[in-house]
C-alpha cells in the first residue's frame, strides 16, 4: 500500500496519508515521502496550494493522523535501533518544512489529530477542524512531552491552557481548537469533500473563500470556555506540585478530575514538559525544535532500553495494555529538580546538534 498519495490537480497539490488501519500514524516513509514531495513543490510553478489530508476506514477523511508509530518507537528503543533517531531528526526538520513553506498549505483535520499529526497540522497556513475532530497532544500518557513543535506551538495558546493541553493530554474538538488557536476554521465534515474537490478545480479561489470564511468565523469553545477560568488559575501556577496540590484542594469536580488525570501522567515528564513550555514561550521555532530533539534524546538514551519513561510508557499503553505504567519517579512530589534540569542540557555541541541547520525565526 502506498502511505503517501500525492496528486497534482491544476494548481493544487493533494496529499493524502493514507495508512488507514493505523490512523494514519507517521512511519519514517511517511515522514520521507511527505518531505520529498514537499520540497518538490515546493519549487513547481504550477502548484499555487498544498492540501493535506488522512484516510478515513471506509472513506477519505475521518481520521487526520493520530502521531507518531509508538510501537515502532518501542521495538526500535529496545533493539538500539538507529532509525529511532532518524525519525525524529526527520520528523523535526519535517514540522520546520511545513512551517517555513512560501505556498500555502490547508490542513482537513478531521477526526484524530493528535501527537505527530499536530507536528503536520500546526505547520499549515489554513487549519480546517470538524464537529469529528478529536485533537490532543497525549505524549505525557507515555512518558514523553508535546514535541513537533508542541512547545512552539502550545506556548502561544492564550492565557495557560497550552500548559492544560500539554500536561493533561486532554481531547478537544473542533471548537475547542478554534477557541485555544489551533485551528483557523471549523466547518461541518460533510463539506470537505466539497473543498477538497474545489481546490482541485479552481485552487486560488477556493483557498480565497476558506480564508473568508475563518476571518469571519466567531471563536468559541464549549470546555475551553466552561473551564478558562479555572485553565488559566491552576495551570499559571509555578510548578506541577503547585497545581496539583491546588487542583485537589479544590471542591470542585472538574478540578478533582483533572487532578485524577495529571496522576496517571507519567510525573518526570510532567516536571519536563511544564519547563517545556515555559522556555519555548522565548523561543522561536527553529529553537524550539532543536531544544525538543534535545530532550527526545534523553528520553530514549537517558535511561536506555526497558528502564527508559518512554519505553515502559508505550509498554503499558499499546504493547502489553495493561495501562499500569511503573513510573519512575512514581510520584510528583518525587521529581528532584536536577531529573529535570538533566534534560535541558544537549547531549551534542552546538556544531553538532542535528537540528543546527533550521532557519532562525521559521514559523515565529
């Protein structure tokens, strides 16, 4: 099967991601491909719009991209595998592309779009969500932070509900999205066949109107905007002690639910991804990426194989199912400060980092 379909019609270039079965989670191919044709037209006069889609089960749309191939993280982390470091190296430089991109890129997020599949949402110019759309950046469910960009781009939601989304891993939909500045236009589903089918015969003019359409379009979410009170209150707060010890002082049933959640997170990568996101509100793309391949690094390397947060994250989650992670530090309040700080430190000198070549400023 082909993972990547991409079409030039007119003077639009159509892809669509197509590994259905898998929700169209990115393997490294799919990562290539997408970066190969992106570069190709990159420099094509007659595309003038990229469109990028998922394919659903049964028909186009339904499902964006749920992430990255968490069980081929896990095999690849257990057998030293070196395409475990080529996937984020490339997965990275994949974001920036999609960021930096001159041609405007409109992404249909429809249905799940979460961790990798962000990385590839949040780089277009035109974010399309649906009454389907189920978004989320889980990784801290893992023993891993928001990375492809997740400090980049969650750090500049309004007030602190990057921190909620980051920390809670909490699914939102199209209107949520919307409200916390993740997507640019929410539409009903049955109309994309209809946009998608417009780009294809008259690009400019259809992209034109979808832009009207989200200039128009009020913002507003139902949880985002029940709860932004109590988002920006616990989540402004200085640490993940602070604000869980807040969340469960707190009488009231969102609050003792949302602190119910941030137990389950792994707690080292709670401590990690607040930092995360603190840092990455100074930083501007390129930055953010290079600093997430830093702690990507460490996640996988730091404590290798089996003893790693990431493996036995992904262990209990997808592999054997049992979704009872041994976390280690078992408990929040366990988290030295140096666990944390160990992880801002690049394994590599500046000349050296992976990352080093990423245009300043991309994406700021």
């Amino acid at each position: 099967m082909i993972e990547v379909v991409s079409e030039v019609h007119g003077q639009a270039g159509l892809v669509t991601l197509n590994r259905p079965k898998a929700l169209n989670a990115l393997s490294l191919d799919m990562v290539r491909e997408l970066t190969r044709v992106l570069h190709a037209w990159a420099h094509e006069p007659a595309v003038q719009v990229i469109a990028i889609r998922g394919q659903g089960r049964e028909e186009p749309f339904g499902a964006f991209c749920a992430g990255g191939d968490i069980r081929f993280f896990h095999q690849a982390a257990l057998a030293g595998d070196p395409r475990l470091d080529d996937f984020f190296t490339e997965e990275y430089r994949l974001n920036h592309l999609l960021h930096a991109c001159r041609k405007p890129v409109v992404a249909f997020m429809d249905g799940v779009v979460m961790g990798g599949g962000m990385g590839v949402a949040q780089g277009c110019r035109l974010r399309i969500a649906t009454e389907r759309t189920k978004m989320a950046m889980p990784e801290t469910n893992i023993g891993l932070f928001p990375d492809v960009g997740g400090g980049f781009f969650l750090s500049r939601c309004p007030g602190h509900v990057g921190e909620y989304l980051a920390l809670t891993g909490q699914v939102i939909g199209g209107a949520d999205a919307a409200a916390a500045g993740l997507a640019d236009l929410v539409l009903p589903s049955r109309e994309l066949e209809g946009c998608w089918a417009g780009l294809a015969a008259d690009a400019a003019g259809t992209l034109r109107r979808l832009q009207q359409q989200a200039s128009a379009q009020s913002r507003g979410g139902e949880l985002l905007g029940r709860h932004r009170r109590e988002i920006d209150h616990f989540f402004g707060l200085d640490s993940v002690a602070a604000i869980v010890h807040a969340l469960e002082a707190d009488a009231s049933e969102w609050a003792r639910e949302t602190a119910v959640t941030l137990r389950r997170r792994s707690p080292l990568m709670l401590h990690v991804t607040l930092e995360q996101l603190r840092r990455a509100r100074q930083l501007d793309l390129a930055a953010d990426l290079r600093m997430e391949r830093d702690l990507v690094r460490h996640c996988f390397h730091r404590r290798p194989g089996a003893a790693g947060e990431t493996v036995e994250g992904i262990r209990a989650l997808a592999v054997d199912k049992d979704h009872a992670p041994r976390w280690n530090p078992a408990r929040i309040e366990d988290v030295a400060p140096e666990q944390v700080a160990a992880f801002f430190r690049s394994p590599w000198p500046p000349h050296a980092h992976p990352l080093r070549d990423l245009a300043p400023g991309s994406g700021a």
